[in-house]
C-alpha cells in the first residue's frame, strides 16, 4: 500500500507538516524487544530475534481473544520441521506481545473514560521469502493501548537453513560495520530520492515553511540511516527468480518514525546483492546472486 504522502497545499498545511515531522524527532526510533504496548507514540522495533526473550510464566491469552476490554489476532506461519528455532522464537515473541499489551491496557475502574473502549492487537507473522539458504518471515501489526494512535510492530525473523539458526544483518558480513556504511549510503540515497519527490513545491507554502519540510525531512533521515546496528536490525533475504536460486538482495526495512513521521508509514529498501556482496562472509558468498 502507498503510504500517505507528505505533501502539503497551504503555507498552513507546509508548517503544519514542518512542525509534526520535528515532533516525530523526538520520538525515539527503536524500542526494546518484544515490546508491541511500550508506548502511545514511538514504533515498536524488536531486535533481531537471534535470542528472543524467555517466556514468562505469567498467563498469557490465546491468539485469537476477545472481550470486552481487548482483542487479539495474531498469525504465525507453518514452517518446515527444520526451522523449529525460528518457530519457537515467533511463539515467544508473539507471547510476550501479549503479556505486554494486557499489562499496559488502562485500568477502566481508574480511568473510566476507557470502559467501553475495546483495545487490539494485530500481529501477522508472514513468510516474506524462501531461498535454499534462508526463511525470510515478516512481522507487521500494531498495538493499540490509548494512545494517540496505535504503535505499529514490524520486525522480522531470518532463518540460516544450513546453520539451523536465526540470523541478524551483521552475521552475513566479514566486516559488519564496513557494510552496514555500504547499505546505509545506498538507503539514505534512495530514501532521499523517494521523500523528496513528495515535498512542497514553490507556491505551496512559504519559502521558509518548505526549507523547514525540508531541514527536518533531512534530520530525520540522516539519523535514521546511520550504519548502527539497531538502524539495521529489521530486514528480509529476497526470494530468487525461483525456489533453487540464490537470492538477488535484501530488503531493509524502516519503521514509522525512524526514517519519516508517522504519517509516512514504514518505508523498505531493496538492495541488489551487487552493493554488499564483497563483504559477506565466505560460508554467504554463494547464496546471493551478485550482477
């Protein structure tokens, strides 16, 4: 789905705008694992899950519950009996979500405004791609606890089929923080490319609205693509042209307010293997078809 645009109609509209995406700035851009309910306004980015939190002992509802108060729907996939790790760390992640997003549903007898409200949350754990080498599966959702609008969730599980285990970005390279600089300059530039193609155009606001769209627009997105590691903890290997081909690249993937407002929604990148290829490790080199 194309997210909202950020183009503005008004000097009223272009300030408007200007301002919320500086508010956005002051939302944190990452948020500890497996936490969907952490708050109201920043995105909800678990970590990678290589080592996906234990579950608690404290009860936790079922996939698909509803009363009064709260709804939950969430989704996981089959997966083929080799990839029991990658399923056991979905279940947990999908478990603690919901011990966390019961904890954080407002009391009605404190906060009556809140009794006849019901709250969700939404996950869908999909699988993005399959390679010889790897289960790409993607977590997207949202949890809604009172907020001003629900937190969206998008992480995402790479399962290593030959190593029998979860995989982050930085276990693909030989030199992570060298290709974490490779695939943070080609996403700041095709980032940039994208956004840019949506700002206010002369007459469409005053001149000094749209060099604050634009001052702002930049600031975001520079820190949201710094080559960390938390910047890059959420993406998926791309599918190749059939189930026996190695994988053309990756997909980098941007929650709301790391790279843009809110508004903008999740943004994703696809890289050509051909940009990282010479930093993979020797065991990676052959699952990436690199033009």
């Amino acid at each position: 789905m194309k997210a909202p645009t950020m183009k503005a109609s008004t000097t009223i509209t272009v300030a408007f705008a200007a301002l919320a995406l500086a508010a956005c700035q002051q939302q944190p851009a990452t948020a500890p694992a497996s936490t969907p309910a952490a708050s109201a306004s920043a995105p909800v980015i678990p970590a990678p899950a290589t080592a996906p939190a234990p579950a608690s002992t404290a009860p936790v509802p079922g996939d698909h519950a509803a009363t009064k108060h709260y709804k939950i729907a969430i989704s996981l996939p089959a997966l083929p009996a080799d990839a029991k790790p990658m399923s056991e760390a979905m279940r947990t992640t999908a478990d603690n979500a919901k011990r966390d997003f019961v904890q954080a549903l407002p009391d009605p007898q404190t906060l009556p405004e809140f009794a006849n409200r019901q709250f969700e949350l939404l996950l869908d754990f999909k699988v993005a791609a399959q390679t010889p080498a790897f289960i790409s599966v993607r977590e997207s959702g949202s949890s809604d606890t009172g907020g001003a609008h629900p937190n969206p969730v998008q992480a995402a599980f790479v399962f290593d089929r030959k190593a029998g285990k979860l995989v982050a970005l930085d276990d693909l390279f030989a030199d992570p923080d060298t290709a974490r600089k490779a695939l943070a300059n080609f996403a700041h530039d095709t980032l940039l490319k994208k956004l840019m193609a949506n700002a206010p155009k002369p007459g469409e606001g005053s001149p000094g609205a749209i060099r604050e769209w634009k001052s702002n627009m930049l600031q975001m997105l520079d820190g949201g693509t710094k080559p960390t590691t938390v910047n890059y903890s959420v993406f998926v290997v791309q599918a190749g042209a059939n189930q026996d081909a190695p994988s053309p690249g990756i997909t980098l993937i941007f929650p709301p307010y790391q790279v843009a407002p809110y508004v903008d929604g999740t943004q994703t990148v696809d890289v050509p293997a051909g940009t990282f290829a010479k930093f993979l490790k020797p065991a990676y080199q052959g699952d990436f078809a690199a033009q």
